[in-house]
C-alpha cells in the first residue's frame, strides 16, 4: 500500500503541473505576446525536456529519486515566480527551458522512487495508484486554476509556485527506503554512458513490442493532440474557445474513469491495450466525419477513455520488465525514443492540415492509434523471463 505522504506528494506534484493549463495561453496574450512567441516557448520547453530526458533519469538513478523530485520542484518554483515578476521575453525563454528541465527530472523519477518502494508484486498496483493520484492531483488543479484565472489572470501561477513548496516539503520528508549500494550506482553510471538502458529496452521482445505500440500510438495522438481545438473551433464556431478550460477538465475526469476500471479488473493488459488502441483512434476517424457538436464531445471523451486505458499499462508492464538500479534511466530512455515519435506527429498534423485539410490530419491520426493493435501480439510474445499478462489487481 502507498504510503499516505507518496500519495499527496503525486497528487500535489500534478495538481502543481496543472494549474495554470486552462489559462496560460490566454494570460501571455494578456501581457502582449503574440502566437509564434507563444509556440516559441513551448519548443523551447520540449526541446529542454528532449535534451535532458536522459541525463536526468541517471542523476535521479545515481543520486536519489527524491532529490530528482525536490529539484524538479524547486525548479517549477522558480518558473511560476519567474513567469508572474518578468516582462522580459528572453527572461521568459529561460524560464521554460528552466520548466521543461524541471518536467525532466520529474519524467521516471517519481514511477521508479514509487515502484521501487514495494515488492515486485506490487509493482502494477503501485502504477495504477500513482496514475489515479496524478489523475485526481491534476483535475482538481485544472478546476482550481480556471477559477483562480478569473480573479486574477497570476493566481493559478501563484497558486502553482505554492504547491511547488509543498511538493520539496512532501519530497524532503518522504522516505526513500532502499537505498543504493555502490554497485548499483556503477550501475547507473553504466546505464548512461554503455546504453545499458536502451539495450534493455530493445533486447527484449515484449519491452520492444511495448516501445512500438507506444511510438505507433503517439505518432497518432499528436496528430489529433495538435488539432483538437481547432477541431472543435470548425465544428462549433468561434465562442467555444471559452469553454476549452472545461473540456480539460472532462477530459481529466474521463482519465481518472479509465483508471477505475483498470483497477477494478474489468479488462486484463492485453484487452486494455487492444481496447485503447481501437477506442482511442476509430473514435477519431468518426469525428472527422460529424458535425453535430454534442456528438462530436462525445467521441472525443470516447477518445480519452481509450487513450487513459493504454498509459498506466505500458508503464506497469515496462516497470516490470526493468532493473531497478537503473529503473529511472530506462523509464528516461523510453520516453525519450517515444518522444521522437510524438514531434513527428506534431510535424506531420501541421503538413497535413496545411496541405490538405483538418478532418484529413484527424483521421490519419486516428488510423495511426488504431494501427497499434497490431503489435500487440509482440508485446505478449514469450520471453525467457517471466512477464506480467494480467492487469493489475485491484489497487489501494
């Protein structure tokens, strides 16, 4: 069973990450900066992430999960301050890459320090539970933010930099239990610099089978990531970008449900990869198609179950499959590779849209996702080791 002070720390930590998303666009408008700067700083933000994916994940693995996580925090920290006191846009610019280092050292950090707390057997609940913990963490910042947004457009920032506090505080006095010998710290160094990390990942037939299904998915969901505003935009009109904020927020909870089903057993790991795939992407297909707005949220909440049914699987099944001296650098590789995939899909969605139409950007991102389940089979296949096929049991 988690720990009371590991649960609020991952419920604090993603409501920290999702206060200021339902307003952050509209609050630099606000100060006078246009689109481009605007999609300048989030490159800026994922490039810093891309770059230090790695690099973070070994620190977190050599020299301690936690310290990974309060200086991810005091990190957060720093931008949030910064973001609400500067005019400046370079100042701003170094504040995201600071963000985006600060999400890095957080990415395979927090799963390993939890995972790593329990037996091997615990390991899927342990998964489910942080996911439903972050789930919750962030509904209730996203709700927060928007209402704080409101007020004052600097509140949820403000409330942001509040909970980065809290997070180092929750960090500080969190245990770390199994503390590392020196050659599981050899073991790490090695883990970056030998590619131990990533021959792991591709060596084993289940763990590639995984990472494929994981870029295929992605590759398709960045398509539709990308163009669900605008997408919504065409079908509704203009006026609905108000209500963007509360969409999030459905799409949050629909999340959370999918959480709640895995834990209550009612699909394996086989069923629930297969039915996100499928649910995630032939939903897609179908809104490409409709023009009934209420349909249209409804195929999209569609969307979301399916996509919240594959994430808490593929980490469960990659923590088990992962040594756990160097469980934060292979968490840190795998999303790295997988990121690869998704700036594809960004790219792609853009040629697309531009070069033929929105509905036609939507619907090869869903025959993407939907294209998954054909490595499934691969992710399941035999292995000399032994490899969890269940879903996890019912969680805390």
């Amino acid at each position: 069973m988690m720990r009371w002070r590991m649960c609020l720390l991952v419920g604090v930590l993603a409501a920290c990450r999702a206060m200021p998303v339902t307003s952050d666009v509209t609050y630099f408008i606000s100060n006078g900066l246009d689109f481009k700067q605007i999609t300048l700083l989030n490159i800026i933000f994922t490039a810093a992430g891309m770059l230090l994916e790695v690099p973070t994940g070994w620190l977190a693995d050599r020299y301690g999960r936690k310290n990974a996580i309060i200086t991810s925090s005091i990190l957060r920290a720093i931008t949030y301050g910064g973001i609400v006191s500067t005019g400046s846009y370079p100042i701003l610019c170094t504040l995201y890459f600071l963000f985006g280092a600060g999400a890095a050292y957080e990415s395979g950090a927090l799963n390993a320090w939890a995972v790593d707390e329990y037996e091997a057997s615990e390991r899927a609940k342990t998964i489910l539970a942080v996911s439903r913990w972050s789930l919750g963490g962030t509904l209730a910042g996203a709700l927060t933010g928007a209402v704080l947004a409101v007020e004052r457009p600097t509140l949820p920032w403000m409330a942001g930099l509040a909970l980065a506090v809290a997070g180092v505080v929750l960090a500080y006095g969190a245990p770390e239990s199994r503390s590392k010998s020196s050659s599981e710290r050899r073991g790490a160094l090695s883990a970056l610099f030998a590619a131990d990390a990533p021959r792991q990942i591709l060596r084993s037939r289940p763990l590639f089978g995984l990472l494929l299904f994981t870029m295929i998915s992605q590759l398709g969901l960045a398509c539709i990531i990308r163009l669900w505003q605008p997408a919504f935009t065409q079908l509704a009109g203009h006026g609905i970008e108000k209500y963007f904020g509360v969409l999030y927020v459905g799409f949050m909870a629909v999340k959370f449900a999918a959480n709640r089903l895995l834990e209550a057993e009612v699909l394996n790991a086989r069923q629930a990869l297969v039915w996100g795939a499928v649910l995630s992407g032939l939903s897609i297909i179908v809104f490409a198609g409709n023009e009934l707005i209420v349909f249209g949220i409804f195929l999209y909440l569609l969307h979301i179950l399916g996509d919240g049914m594959k994430d808490p699987v593929i980490l469960a099944l990659l923590h088990n499959r992962i040594d756990t001296s160097i469980r934060a650098t292979c968490e840190s590789w795998f999303v790295a590779i997988v990121r690869v995939a998704e700036l594809a899909g960004f790219a792609l969605a853009g040629f697309i849209a531009d070069a033929t139409t929105l509905n036609t950007a939507l619907v090869f991102g869903g025959i993407l996702s939907t294209a998954a389940v054909a490595v499934v089979p691969l992710v399941f296949r035999e292995d000399p080791a032994t490899f969890v096929r269940s879903a996890p049991t019912k969680a805390l």
